[in-house]
C-alpha cells in the first residue's frame, strides 16, 4: 500500500499551545493561530501537505500537534 492511499488525522491540544506559531510558518494551510492558540483548518491532512504538517508538529515546543495514522 503506497502513502498517498492511507489518510493522516492531525490533532492539536490547545490546553498545551502557547500561541509560538512555528507551526503556522511551515505549514498554514494546516494550522492557523486564533486568539493566539492554534485551530485546526481540517483535521485530515492532505497528501500532498503531510511532510510539511509534520514538520509544523514536529516544530512545536509544547508537543501540542500530533499528526497520526487515521483509523478506519
């Protein structure tokens, strides 16, 4: 089974975001700050944007973004 056919959930612990807003640089069709926490703009991620949605999690320093293996 190829990458492109299995879907990615991205969730995000808005308890734990501190409004940095890394995750906005690298990848804002994905994440967006709102009140200076981050929202979600979908909770699937894209194919074509997954690297850079997990580079946008990856670059929190609060770990508040998790992308993951969506299941069925």
């Amino acid at each position: 089974m190829s990458s492109e056919a299995i879907s990615h959930r991205v969730t995000a612990d808005r308890g734990a975001c501190c409004g940095y807003g890394t995750c906005v640089e690298i990848c804002p069709e994905i994440y967006q700050l709102q009140g200076g926490l981050v929202t979600l703009t979908t909770d699937i991620v894209p194919a074509e944007l997954l690297e850079r949605a997990i580079e946008g999690a990856e670059s929190c320093p609060q770990s508040a973004l998790v992308v993951e293996v969506a299941t069925v």
